[in-house]
C-alpha cells in the first residue's frame, strides 16, 4: 500500500496526541486521540482500495464519506466550545447537524456518490472557514492578553489549521470538473490533489503545536501552583 504525506503527518499528530496524554486528558483535546485514529485508519483504507490492484471506488468513496462526517462532529464539537457567541453556538450545532444529515443520506441512499460527494465538500468548507473567521476574530477582539489570544493559544492554532486547510481545499473542490477535465498538473501531480495534501501537512502540523502548547499550559499552571505552596 502506498503511503502519502496525509498518513505520516496525520500519524504525528496522533502520536502527539498519546504521548501528552496526561496533559490533555481533562480537556477536550483527548478527542484528538479517537478522532486522530479513526481518520488514519480511514485513510489508510481509502487509499489501500484506490490503488492497484485492489482498486474499488465505490468503497474509497464510502469510506471518505465516513472520514468526512467524522471530522465534521469533531470540529462542531470544538468549535461549540470555542465559540463564545450564543448565535454562533447554534449556528455551529445546526450547521453541523445538518451536514451530518446530508451525509448519512448520501451514504446509506445514493449510489454514485462521486460527484455529490465534491458538491458537499464545498459546503462544509465554506461552512468551516464562517466559524474559524469568527471564532478568531472573538479570540482576537475579546483577549486583551496579546499572547494569550495569538500563537501561545492551543485553540489560535486549532483554529488557524482548519482555516488555512478549508480555504485550500474548498477551491480545488468548486473547480473539480474543469481542472478533471484540462488534466491541470504541479509537479506531477493532479492540483485537486496536490493542494489538500499540502493544506493537511499544514492542519495536522497546527494540530501538534496546539496539543504542544496545552502540555506547556499545562506545565506552567502546575509549576506555579508547586511555588504557591
């Protein structure tokens, strides 16, 4: 089986994630670990059937719908909890609702889901890159601590990785068909394949600094009640 970029900085994470368990365990990051896991494994899969010679789209295609609808309660879930607006909150939980709604239908109803498949991309992208612009902008309008509401906050990176990996992506999904069609190549490879691939290298590589700076959070908060006593 193939390996890919995706898998090793996925992979990271999760070994990130294990290593700092006892820092993250009383903190919603601990669902990086199933999440993380779950993604590699479904990734794995994917690739495993798409390429040669166990090549089978159909169940490639089923088991990134699977590894989408995951990833879309994962970040609904943290971005509720990031979220300080009870509009956004509700905006959050419908939103995500409502994806996982789609989802599940396009799963378990349609056949070819290829296509339906990009269309829903599009709109769980734009529906992400909404919440991370908002959700940054409360970080960064409501934390007077510059520190605190930049690149010292787990959930900046957090944040910052889902923006940067949706905004990549979501264009190379829009423009699926023409760039199919015209066989547009960088380097070898299809572009709406190269660019996901360099926005994961760049969500999973947030995704370890944010986990990387709650263990040194963590650390501090501990150190300093070690001094109080």
């Amino acid at each position: 089986m193939k390996l890919i970029s995706n898998h090793i900085v996925e992979a990271a994470a999760l070994i990130t994630a294990i290593g700092n368990y006892r820092y993250i365990k009383n903190t919603r990051y601990v669902y990086f670990i199933p999440y993380l896991t779950f993604i590699l494994l479904g990734e794995l899969g994917a690739t495993y059937f798409y390429h040669p010679p166990n090549t089978s789209t159909f169940k490639n295609w089923h088991i990134y719908l699977l590894v989408f609808m995951v990833t879309h309660l994962f970040l609904g879930y943290q971005f509720y909890h990031i979220l300080t607006s009870q509009k956004r909150k509700q905006i959050t939980f419908v939103g995500t609702t409502i994806l996982t709604l789609i989802l599940s239908i396009v799963l378990f109803f349609v056949e070819e889901i290829g296509n339906l498949n990009n269309f829903t991309n599009v709109i769980a992208g734009l529906f992400f890159c909404y919440l991370s612009c908002f959700a940054l902008y409360e970080q960064l309008i409501h934390t007077e601590d510059l520190e605190v509401r930049t690149h010292h906050s787990p959930d900046f990176w957090l944040v910052t990785g889902v923006l940067f990996f949706y905004a990549g992506t979501t264009l190379p999904y829009m423009l699926y068909f023409y760039l199919k069609k015209d066989n547009v190549f960088f380097y070898g490879m299809r572009l709406y394949h190269l660019i996901p691939r360099f926005s994961s290298i760049v969500l999973y590589n947030c995704y370890v600094v944010a986990i990387i700076l709650l263990r040194r959070k963590a650390l501090s908060t501990a150190s300093k009640s070690n001094t109080a006593q």
